[in-house]
C-alpha cells in the first residue's frame, strides 16, 4: 500500500510535489478487479499543477508569440459526422475554455461542457443525435481574460443508417471481429469488454465509434508467467487490436481501459494498450478518438514491426497513470510509432497529460502535449530521424527529467513551437538516483560516448522556449553538443528564457554548451540572431553531463533579469576544459556584459572570445590586410564586387584566473569570477593598391565600419607581410 504524505495546508500552487506525494510510490500490481487509486489522484494533481502554472497569462511571452487577441483557427477545424455522433476538433490561438453550440437550427439550443482546464487543441464529440439530420454548430472559445470569441455559423448532416456494419448485432462479440475487407462498422452504444473489445481481421476496414465509449481490459488477466513479448501480443487484453492488416481507420469515439488495470510488458511495452498494431501497412487513420489508460508501463497506441503511412489527428490522449517498470525501450508513450514508420503526419492532438513521453512523427504540427515526468528522458515531441519537421507545437512540462523537442539526425527542422516547463524537486516519488534528477531542457541534441554520430542540417528557428524552477532543480534551456561529425547546426531567431525561482537553485542557463571537449576540430554550432534571458547565467559552457567546443554566438541579444546577487553572463564547469567559443557582435542588456564570466569545475585551458565585425566600404579592387594589438597577422582579402568587406576582430580573449583552482568548485555551484584576459585590439587595418599601402588603427571594442574614401590619397610602399599566422 501507498504512504501518504501530504503536507495539511499546501496548495498546487507551491509545486506538484506538495500534491502528489500523495500518490502511490511503489512499482507493484494494483489490486485485482480494480484501478489503482493512485490514478486519479496522480492525474488531479497534475491537473491543479497546470492550472497553477502554465497559461498565456502565467507567462506574457506566450502573448508575443501567438499575438494578444484570441482566434479560433479556422484552418484547423476538423468535422466528422456519423449517424448519430458527431467528432470537432479545432485549435486556439491562446489557451481557452472552448466549447460548441448546436443545434436543429442556428439557435442551437446544446453545448457541450467546458473542459477541465484552458486549452489551445480541442475535440469534442456530440452524441444523441439523429440519423441523416442536418445540424447547426459554432465553436466558442473563452481565454484567460474572460475574452469570448465564436465562428460563423456551420452545419454538418449526419449520416443515413444503412451501408455499414451495425456493432453489437453482427459480428458477435466481445471480442468484434471485424473480418469484412472494405467495410466500415458502426458502434451503436456504449460496450465493456472483459478483454479485447476488436479484433481488425480485414484490410481497409473503418471502425466508427459513434461517439460512444469502449471500456477494454475490464477483468484482470494473471500474467504470471508471461516472460516474452509475443505472449503479451497472443493474450492480451487490448480496445483495438490489429495484427497483419493494412490501411485500417478508427473515428469518433473514447477507448479506455477498464478495471482489470493491467500493465504492458517491461521492456517494448507491448501489451494493453488502447490501440494495438502488429505488422501494419498501408494507410492508417485514427483520428476523433479519446484514448484513457493508467496502467503502469504503458503506450496509448502502440506499432510494433509495422509500416505504412500513419495519420493521427485531431485525438486526445489522457494518462492517468504513474508507474513506470523500465523506461527504457517503449517506456510509456502517449504515441509509439515503429521505426520502419517513416511516412507519418501527426497533428491537431491533445496530450492532457503523459507521464513519460508523447507525440512522435515525420511531421508533427500544431499539437498540445503536458509532461509530467516520471522517469529520465521524457520527451514530448520527438520527430523522425530523417526530413523530419515540427513547428507550432504548444509544449508543458515538469517532473522528473521533461524535455521539449528531440532532435534527430539529417534535414531535420523544428520551428515556431512555443515550450514552458517548470522544475521542482521530484526524487520523493521515485527511486531512480542514476541520471540528470529534477532535470528539463528545451531542446536537446547529444552524441554519446566519444561521439562520431553523423549529423547534417538541424535547424531549428523562431521558437519559444522558457524554463523556470525552483528546489535546486536544474534548468538547461537548450543542450547541444558540438563534434567532428555535427554538420549544418543553426539556432537562430529562437527566444530562451531560463530563471531560477529562489536561490537554492543555481543550475540554470538559456545555453547549456556540451560536446566533446577532446576533439579539437568540431564543428561551430552556430546561435545566431537569438534572444537570451536569465536571471542566473545566459550561458554555461560545459556541466557534469558534458563539455564540448566551438559553440559560436553570434548577433544575439543577452538580457539579465531580475538582481540575483550571483548572476554571471557566462559560466565554465565540467571540469577539464572547453575552448574554441566566440561571441561576437552581441547586445549586453540589463547586467550582462562580455566579460562578466565565473569559472567552476574547469582547466586552464578554457576560454572564449569576443569577436566584433569590421565592415570595410571601399573600391573592390583594394586589398585589405589586418593584424591584431600582438601584431599577429589575422586577416587578408580582398572588398567585394559591391564595395563591402566584413572582418569579425577579437576585442579579447577570457581564461581562468592565474589563482583559479577547479577542484574547490561543486558541478554547477557559482565559480570565481573574473578572469586572466588577453587584449586584442586596436587592429591595424593596412589597405593595398598597385603596391602602395594606406594605414589605419581600429579599436574593436564594438561592430565599426571604415570607409576608405576618408583615409586620403596618401600611399606608402606596402609593408612585409608574414606568409603563415593568420587565422
């Protein structure tokens, strides 16, 4: 049995922690014939914890994002009329209580409820309704604000009786086969089935919930003795299940799992689910459909050695649950796609809540995913390895170790997402000490080990990601790790905001800059154009997880918020070192400032550069040649054709303090500041000419333009210039 440990006046407000300690801790079987209570009290707690965190109006960047007036998106309305139901879905363009009005008329006359929280995606079903009748419906959305917006009046028909498969009646079941190539069955009521409640025995066959509710999984099924995945696939008890069939589509309707509780094998999470697909092809559809599960070690709708193009849009998935066997493999999904999917579209879904992972896709669009982290690697978006894109995802998450969007590994884009996670100290509620505990990031992209994976062309653009915590959680808002093999990296035009919310919290940055540090020759990962707020470090290079060179910065804005007494605008740890790291032409606002840096765990041999930009006007024919304050030649080339020339120069370079000792530090505590700073400016800019030289002194202490016409016409003969030692 569970211990309860629930602080008397505490409120969700204060963090889930304070709630859900409440919840079951261990990891064994519920009850037999019975859901484990912890399920609904898991899942209320999340549902305060959002309500008290997440919302455009408990973080105004969601307002510069996605605008301040409230709109229904009219391109994402999706209609699907049966004979007596009706499926919409839509979305928001803020958070809102949405809800539709219909009728025989446009008077309308019903609505359905408001939903449990504000929500940007929405699906709604009507039921009750007549066969082959016209009806009248308006969506209407209420924001935080209490601003209320509706659509036009429109109207969808319900369809005829006749030309389908009445379910009960034939097949008989429970379990329904449905065993009729080319068929589409209709469910006529509400069912509970002790087990499976279909069998999809056909190619091309349409299941049409009808707006009812399937209850699977009823009675529990003794599983001891199951030791290998194919047992899970032969016995257990599944909503839907498919095995060998092509092109199936399911609509309309909520598939949940019943009282028998009983939970997916280990180690694929094969077994239990809502939706079941083995061996699959063609083109499969599920859309319109709720799918509620709870059960520990869990995925909604699970692919296993299937193929096919997968479409799944406008569903909502509900996890209740908050047990986790083994989170590697299958772990817990809202989505398990098999990896042989490569042709898939996933948008317009909800995922009120996960406890481990949600949405996966080649192309996965305008969904609403919430995190509330279980185990290590929770992610709420991943797309596909290959061409995959993701943009318009709105992102939630806390817990254990959330991420927002998962990176892969060749023309993979993902932009215009907007990401909110709050962190709190989670270890109370569950046993895992290896990894990043009470860990969240942003995005993530990491080669293990010595590295050497190949990846070509991340871009990743115009999102919003914001991080905030407390409890001495950790806080990294994008991590990145540089190699020899990372080709074509770009994080540009992003905002990333990462706070700490009190000063037991020191692990935070808008950058965590890993990588591997031993290899010299990685390639830059590229920030350009970026916007980064802290109120604790903007960007840390390198921490216990990692350390890597070469992370270039450039034409970024750094905002310091808030006035906490051990704000740094840079912070080095991970012990070793890292190098190779350039800042250049950046705006310091706020408190931030290029030479505002800490050093932790880190060698001797760390350091960064700022660099600004020297942009040369002049005849195109003119040779421009430039040494540094050292006399180093670090420069030569010629104007271009339209009469510019830009030189990045090095105002200076930053390392450890002579008297810096890294030992002294804790991984991710405050380090020394200052630093031991090598000057590299004022630059001498030599001009040449059919032999002749002009000279000029520049100090880069910002982005400057030398126009040569203000030189004058004097020449003098053109000095030596050494043949190497430029960089």
């Amino acid at each position: 049995m569970m211990k309860r440990a629930r602080s008397a006046g505490r409120s969700a407000v204060q963090g889930l922690s304070s709630v859900v300690a409440a919840v079951v801790l261990s990891v064994g079987p519920a009850s037999a014939g019975a859901p484990d209570p912890g399920e609904t009290e898991a899942y209320e707690a999340f549902r305060e914890f959002c309500i008290a965190h997440f919302g455009a109006e408990k973080e105004p960047l969601a307002y510069d994002k996605f605008g301040r007036e409230l709109r229904i998106l009219e391109d994402g309305i999706w209609v699907y009329p049966s004979e007596t139901s009706c499926s919409i879905g839509w979305d928001t363009s803020l958070p809102a209580r949405s809800y539709v009005e219909y009728g025989l008329t446009s008077a309308y006359g019903s609505r359905t409820p408001d939903p449990e929280r504000h929500f940007y995606v929405n699906l709604r079903h009507l039921t009750g309704l007549r066969p082959d009748t016209p009806y009248h419906f308006r969506l209407v959305a209420v924001d935080e604000r209490g601003n209320r917006v509706a659509t036009a009046d429109m109207t969808f028909t319900t369809r005829a009786t006749g030309g389908s498969v009445q379910v009960p009646g034939e097949p008989a079941g429970p379990p329904y086969v449905l065993d009729q190539p080319g068929t589409t069955y209709v469910l006529t009521r509400d069912i509970t089935a002790p087990h499976t409640a279909f069998k999809i025995a056909a190619r091309d066959v349409t299941l049409d919930l009808n707006g009812h509710t399937v209850v699977y999984n009823d009675e529990r099924i003794d599983t001891q003795g199951w030791k290998s995945f194919g047992t899970y696939i032969e016995k257990s008890a599944f909503g839907v299940f498919l095995d060998r069939q092509g092109s199936p589509k399911v609509f309309n309707g909520t598939i949940r799992q019943g009282r028998g509780d009983n939970g997916a094998c280990a180690g694929p999470s094969i077994g239990f689910s809502p939706f079941h697909g083995e061996h699959t092809s063609g083109k499969i559809e599920l859309a319109g459909v709720r799918f509620i599960y709870g059960s520990d070690q869990m995925n909604a709708v699970k692919f296993h050695w299937s193929g096919g193009e997968v479409h799944v849009h406008h569903c909502e998935f509900r996890d209740m649950g908050h047990k986790l066997r083994n989170r590697h493999g299958g772990g817990c999904r809202a989505l398990g796609l098999d990896s042989g999917q490569k042709a898939s579209r996933v948008h317009h879904n909800l995922v009120t809540r996960t406890r481990q992972s949600g949405l996966s896709g080649k192309t996965v669009f305008r969904n609403e995913v919430y995190v509330d982290s279980w185990a290590i690697n929770s992610f709420a978006i991943s797309v596909h390895s290959e061409g995959g894109e993701g943009y318009g995802n709105r992102i939630f998450g806390t817990g254990f170790n959330a991420y927002g969007l998962h990176g892969g590994t060749k023309d993979w884009t993902v932009h215009d997402n907007f990401v909110h996670l709050e962190g709190y100290d989670v270890q109370k509620r569950w046993g895992e000490r290896w990894g990043d505990i009470n860990m969240l990031a942003g995005c993530r992209l990491t080669n293990y080990g010595k590295g050497g994976k190949k990846r070509e062309n991340l871009v990743y653009h115009d999102n919003v990601i914001v991080l905030r915590g407390k409890e001495d959680c950790e806080l990294r808002g994008v991590e990145f790790m540089s190699d020899s093999t990372v080709k074509g990296f770009v994080f540009r035009n992003n905002i990333v905001k990462a706070e700490a919310l009190d000063e037991q919290t020191t692990r935070v940055a808008c950058v965590d800059a890993q990588g591997q540090y031993q290899k010299a020759d990685t390639i830059p990962l590229v920030y350009r154009d970026n916007t980064f707020i802290s109120n604790r470090h903007i960007v840390r290079f390198g921490d216990a997880y990692a350390k890597g060179n070469n992370h270039h910065f450039i034409n970024c804005r750094l905002v310091k918020s808030g006035d906490h007494p051990y704000f740094s605008t840079f912070l080095f740890g991970g012990a070793y070192w890292n190098y190779g790291h350039i800042v250049r032409d950046c705006a310091f606002e706020g408190g931030t400032a290029h030479d505002d840096v800490r050093w932790g765990r880190t060698g001797s041999k760390s350091a960064y550069r700022v660099e600004h930009t020297l942009t040369v006007k002049g005849p195109a024919d003119v040779t421009v040649r430039i040494a540094d304050k050292t006399g180093r030649p670090v420069f030569e080339g010629a104007v271009g054709a339209d009469g510019m020339l830009g030189v990045p120069l090095a105002l200076a370079e930053y390392r450890p303090p002579a008297n810096h000792n890294w030992k002294a530090y804790e991984e991710g505590r405050d380090g020394m500041p200052g630093a031991s700073v090598t000057a590299l400016t004022p630059h001498t800019v030599n001009v040449l000419r059919n032999g002749a030289s002009q000279r000029a002194e520049v100090s880069m202490d910002r982005p400057r333009q030398l126009d040569l016409a203000t030189l004058g016409s004097e020449f003098s003969p053109s000095e030596a210039w050494p043949a190497n030692g430029r960089e």
